[in-house]
C-alpha cells in the first residue's frame, strides 16, 4: 500500500525519538523492565502522545495509557517498549508506533474513537526470568505470589523495586475493554519469504521456562582423574543436546525447546566444573506435544545425572496455556487488509507477547509485519516503516468499521 509521505515522516520522526535510549557501543539496546531506561521510554511515549493532544495515564504497575483515557469502554492498541539485553529496536516499539499512527489517523479524520494505546512493562523475560509483568499483573494473568520474589539482574526483588516505586502487585484487573489488538514484527522469515504483506495470528503458542540445577564436586582439573569425576558441566552439555534432540522430535507439532542460559560455577580454567544452572525455554501450541517435551526433559536429566553421580533439582519458573485469538477480530482484520490491498495470510505465533493476556477479557487480535530475515533479539533486528503502517492501517480500517 502506498502511504502518504507525511505518514512515513512522522513514523520516522518518532521512531527516532526512541532510537538512542538504551543504546549499546555494539550497535543495539538494552531497555529492561522496570529500569530508568524503560523509565525514559514511557517518558518519551507520553510526550509523544501529549503533542497529537491527548492525555496519559499510568496505572498501579507502571503501566502507560496514551488516547481516549477519560472513557469508561474503550478499544486498546497495546505493546512494550523494554528490549532483551543487546536486543533490537523494533521489537515492541513497532507496535507503540502503529498505536499513535492511529490515534493521530484518527483525530486527522475527526473521528471520536474510543481508542487508547498502551505501553506495557516488562514484556520481556530479560531482567526477571518472567515474561509480561506489567499486562500479566493487571489482567490477573499473573498474581503477587507468582512474581513478587523475582530478582532482577541488579539482584533486587520486584517487591523491593514496586514498593521504591509505589506500585502495587495487587492492582485493579483492568477494565472497560472493548477489544485488545497489537502489532508486531514477525520475529521470523515467513511473511519476507511469502511476500506478504502482513500476518493475522491465530493462536500464540505456550511458553514453559525452567531452571534445570545440576550438583557435582569442584576439583583440582589436573589433580582429579578423569574416571573419578563428577562434572557438572559435561553432565549439562549431554543434556543439552538431549534437550535439542527431544525438540526436534516435537518440532512436527511446532513445538520448540531451547537451553539458553548457562550458568557454570565456579567456571575457572583449573577447576572441575562444580555446579550448572541452565535455563529452558519450551513452547508451542499443542499442549500434548508440551506435556511430553517436559516429561521426557525431567527423564534425561535424572537419568544422565544419575548416571554421572549428579545431583540434580528443577524448577518451573512459569507456564501459560497456548492462546487462541478472537475468531471474529481475525476475519474482521483480513476483511480490513483485502478492502485496503494488503495481502494476507493467517499465522501462528512462536513467540509470547502482551496479547496472549486478553482473549479472556475482550475480543483480541495481533498483526504481524516482516522483519528482515527474520531477525529478532538481535542489533540486526530491522523492519520497514512502510510495514508499520500496512498493519497499523488494517487495525485502524477494523476499527473504523466497528460500532465503537
């Protein structure tokens, strides 16, 4: 679609405005949940929004609020702007722009939407091994007893960082929800790859993460016989590459697993590795192939580390069910892009995101855009601005033709 020049500008203009917060010498950002650099994000939201003549508000986890914020129904258009650590700067913030592109579409047009955009906090798991707190929080998705001893890589709590900040981790749920949309960059290749213009999801897929602990005995390297060990690390590695194997089994039923932490103690050059954490990240859209993904990761670990005189411990940090998006919200948004001459296509979703906290409160939908080559969580993360405003258009052309 072809949009005007000074749509693409001030998508640029306030793009740019976000660019340097967070900047890394490596080219990316880091912007972690409920830091100053966050902090300095939702500042530069809410001036944003201030300029197109709209008021804000900020909720009792920190969330920010920019539109319609005086209605007691509304429409939200939502997404985050923290980043993983070295990550890029399209994840998140892309969704933010299509939110004011269409607050600012709609007061060119002089429409009284009762449209609000939110920026939630700490959509990703980056700074507390959890992902969504800010929308999880005020949904219900996520309770106090869930996240309130979670420490963030300063070490502090997110009780200690709520209660310096006066937030609450028991806010209000949420209210007057009319319906709950997001854009976002794919974080693959399909959409590039088809040539498609953007993607409809239907279901965002369950994630399960865990801390796998892995106990043996520090030893001098060149003193300790290699038959009379009991290393750690070597027992993590097996596992690991059992961990892989069992994802790609699972993988005919798009489901994935990932080891990606790995934690090594006491990690120095002459020392049997004594302890390992890793960290494992499983999901899907088939509870069965979860189910089983778990199961068999339990049973390699027990019985490698039972076999090299391991001791071993798991945790399941958290857990959501896959998530469906509202049947009708996705039609009406394919009608939205055919009406437009956006080409289509219905997706799934491998990757979590703000969305999977409404269907149970609202009508709910989420559109993708390409990125390029698919990258994401990456400084080479990169996505169009002219495919920002394909998917914000669509949201905004749904919108339009609903009785809001």
């Amino acid at each position: 679609m072809e949009h005007p020049i000074a749509d693409l500008q001030y998508c640029e203009a306030v793009f740019s405005r976000f660019y340097d917060v967070g900047s890394l010498p490596s080219g990316g950002v880091t912007r972690l949940g409920y830091t100053e650099t966050e902090d300095e994000m939702h500042r530069i939201f809410t001036e944003t929004g201030r300029e197109l003549g709209y008021d804000s508000i900020q909720d009792e986890v920190g969330n920010t609020f920019v539109g319609d914020v005086a209605g007691r129904s509304f429409c939200l258009v939502g997404s985050h702007l923290d980043s993983v650590i070295e990550g890029g700067r399209y994840d998140g913030v892309a969704g933010i722009l299509a939110g004011l592109m269409i607050l600012r579409w709609a007061k060119e047009d002089n429409l009284n939407l009762p449209i609000r955009v939110g920026a939630f906090r700490c959509e990703e798991s980056s700074n507390f091994g959890c992902c969504t707190i800010g929308s999880g929080l005020v949904t219900r998705e996520l309770r106090r007893q869930d996240v309130a001893n979670l420490k963030a890589k300063s070490g502090e709590t997110l009780e200690s960082i709520f209660r310096r900040r006066g937030y609450s981790l028991n806010p209000p749920a949420i209210s007057g929800l009319m319906g709950y949309f997001e854009l976002h960059i794919e974080q693959g290749k399909v959409l590039e790859e088809t040539r498609t213009d953007v993607g409809i999801v239907q279901t965002i897929a369950g994630p399960r993460r865990f801390k796998l602990y892995l106990r043996g005995v520090a030893e001098h390297s060149g003193a300790t016989p290699m038959a009379m060990r009991s290393d750690a690390l070597c027992a993590a590695a097996e596992l690991i590459l059992e961990i892989e194997r069992i994802g790609n089994k699972e993988s005919l039923h798009q489901s994935v697993a990932t080891v990606g932490v790995v934690q090594n103690q006491p990690n120095a050059m002459n020392v049997v590795p004594g302890e390992v954490e890793l960290g494992v990240d499983i999901r899907g859209i088939d509870l069965a192939s979860l189910d089983r993904i778990e199961y068999e990761m339990k049973d390699a670990a027990r019985r490698i580390c039972a076999r090299r005189h391991i001791e071993y411990m798991e945790e399941k940090l958290s857990e959501f069910r896959p998530v469906d998006m509202s049947r009708g919200v996705q039609l009406g948004l394919e009608d939205a892009a055919q009406k437009l001459g956006i080409s289509s296509r219905r997706m799934m979703s491998g990757a979590g995101h703000d969305a999977m906290a409404f269907p149970s409160l609202c009508p709910t939908g989420m559109v993708f855009i390409p990125c390029q080559r698919g990258v994401s969580h990456n400084r080479a993360e990169f996505a169009h601005l002219p495919s920002i405003c394909d998917g914000a258009r669509v949201i905004y052309e749904f919108l339009k033709g609903e009785a809001l």
